[in-house]
C-alpha cells in the first residue's frame, strides 16, 4: 500500500481523488474482514462505508500512530464488535476475535505474525483430532464461509445440530488453547 502519510496528508487537504484510492485499496479486504465477524454481507459493508466516512469528517482530529492500513482495520474491526454487542451477540469463548485475527490482512508486528502462524497451526491440529462429521461441519463454517442453513442442507441435518456441533467444536478448541493462549500471552 502506498504511504501512510501521503493520504493523511492528502485527505486533511479534503483531496477526493487520494480517498478514493484509499478506499478502492481497502473496501474489498476491509468487508471480508468485517464479515469474518457479522457473517453478513449488506451489514458488513455498511461498516467499512462507515469507517470511511468517519475518517473523512474526522481526519483532522484522529491521531494515526500505525500505518492508515492498520488502523482502519481496527476501526472496522471495533465497528463490527459493537455491531455485534447491539445484536446482543457475545463472543464469551472469543473465537469471533480468534477467528478474525487468523483472518485478516491488517499489518500486524513479525512477532505477532509468527505467534498468529502458531495459534493457527494448533487450532488446525485441534480441529483435526475431531469426530469427522464435526471436524467437516467447523471447516465448512470457518475455512470456507458456509451458512448453518448451507451446512445443514448439504449434509442433510438439522440447523441445531450443526450448531450444537460447532459449540462443541469451540469449547473443545477454547480448552485445548487457553494454556497456549495464555502463555502466549507473557512472551508477546
């Protein structure tokens, strides 16, 4: 991505055509990001359209320390979980947050990367000490983005067993990395 402060030097000047390209650099990353969360398309990119505009009427107030990449991330990132709390969804295991995190595209440190490839290796490695329909019903959710209802159909089972299967795929998964997670934690 170009530089960090070529477009906030550029916006702060109201220049439409450098927001632009800011936006046509991000919109597509910044809405699969926002739907790794709300796991709805429509809403997902009325959070990145929000995020842009609060970056235009406040680019003069707004204190970029990282790189313009990184912080719209998190901004779209933020915007989702509150989008979620007003669902009145929780993410008490924080599988949203672990799922996204695996996901995502923002620049993050090289130790940070190198322990995301960590925790990503070992939920693989969890994921594959499944019973097979489970293991087959948390990868079509998680890896390629099906629907309960599309996991349902195509296996021929019900909604509530799929979620009942993915439940327990996430507590078996919180169990088996809260010790990773946690010692993780003091080395980062």
């Amino acid at each position: 991505m170009e530089d960090t402060d070529f477009f906030i030097r550029e916006i702060r000047k109201k220049n439409q055509l450098a927001f632009r390209r800011l936006f046509d650099l991000l919109y597509k990353r910044l809405v699969l990001y926002a739907d790794s969360y709300l796991c709805d398309r429509d809403q997902s990119e009325d959070v990145v359209q929000e995020a842009f505009v609060i970056l235009w009427e406040n680019i003069h107030y707004l204190e970029i320390r990282v790189s313009l990449k990184s912080y719209m991330f998190k901004m779209v990132r933020n915007h989702s979980l509150q989008a979620l709390k007003k669902k009145n969804v929780t993410d008490e295991k924080e599988f949203l947050q672990l799922y996204a995190t695996l996901h995502s595209e923002y620049e993050s440190t090289p130790e940070e990367e190198e322990y995301d490839k960590v925790l990503y290796s070992r939920v693989l490695d969890i994921v594959d000490t499944f019973p097979a329909q489970m293991q087959q019903i948390f990868k079509m959710r998680f890896f390629e983005n099906y629907k309960y209802r599309e996991i349902a159909e195509a296996l021929n089972i019900s909604i509530g067993s799929v979620k009942k299967q993915i439940s327990r795929a996430r507590a078996d998964i919180h169990k088996a990395i809260s010790i990773f997670v946690l010692l993780g934690s003091f080395f980062r």
